[in-house]
C-alpha cells in the first residue's frame, strides 16, 4: 500500500489528481464540435486544474460545471448520443474522482498513504458509471431506433441522476 509522497500542487491525492485531469480532458476533447464547446471545455479544464492544485471546491465545481454545459451544448448542436453519453460519463469520473481526493487531502492529508482508497473509488464510479450508461443507451436505441431530442435530454438526466448515486 506504499505509494510516493507525491502530491499535486496544494496537496491533492496524486492518482486522484491525474485521474480527473486525464477524465476531464478526454470530456473535452470530445465535446469540442464547436467553438462555443471548445471554449466552455477549456474553461471547465483549467478550472479543474486550479481546484485540484489550490484545493478549492469551488474552482473544481465551477470547472466540473462548465465541462457539464458543454457536454449539454455539444449535444443541442446535434452531437451524436453515443458521444455525448461519452463525454457526460468522462466528466461524471472527473468530478467523482476530483473531489474525492479533494476531500481526502482535507480530511487526512496529501501525504498519507491512500491509494487504495483512491483506486476503490475510482472503479466503481468506473463501473457504475459503466453499468448505467450502458443501460441507458440499450434503453434509448430500443425505444427510439433513431436519435432524437427527447431520448437526448433523458440520456443526460439519467447522467445525474447517476451523479446523485455517488
């Protein structure tokens, strides 16, 4: 269970840290169809980023925000659902991820062993996540057998409400 005593910048977690980077990074690059995406996805990022690096929940909530609004813009500009279930899921696993270890380094410190604890966490988002996006999208090709506004927005709703089970 020995890890490195590595740390982000203000002490986040490292593998929670680099996780939800990495995750809100992809989200980003898949999102940006558009300048409008693009613009929104970077901002989110580099909110991210100064979150985790100042251990500022407000900073990484904003930036989680902003990744989640263009998850929802990339998918009003006709984005397809399979991309934005994608993208909506890489920015679930960033902002679960990101904020359990922001509350890890609060609550025990970045100098702790805890990758264990970050690695249990982030598989089962992982694959909670997995199950109901899967789930969700047999639903939305059997009912629908095409792609539609509709089967969009619930797509998406069903991603929080998948964020309120973690």
């Amino acid at each position: 269970m020995r890890r490195s005593r590595d740390a982000l910048p203000g002490g986040v977690p490292t593998p929670s840290g680099v996780l939800s980077l990495a995750a809100a990074t992809a989200g980003v690059v898949v999102v940006a169809v558009s300048p409008y995406t693009l613009a929104a996805g970077v901002l989110g990022l580099t909110l991210v980023a100064v979150g985790l690096g100042r251990r500022s929940g407000r900073a990484f909530s904003a930036g989680a925000a902003c990744l989640f609004a263009a998850v929802v813009v990339a998918g009003a500009l006709g984005m397809a659902p399979s991309f934005v279930l994608l993208a909506a899921s890489l920015v679930a696993v960033s902002w679960s991820v990101g904020r359990n270890g922001l509350t890890i380094a609060a609550e025990v410190g970045a100098d702790t062993p805890t990758l264990r604890v970050e690695a249990v966490h982030a598989v089962g988002t992982v694959a909670l996540l997995a199950v109901g996006a899967s789930v969700g999208f047999g639903v939305f090709l059997v009912a629908t057998g095409g792609h539609s506004a509709l089967a969009l927005v619930a797509l998406l709703v069903g991603v929080v409400a998948l964020l309120v089970g973690l």
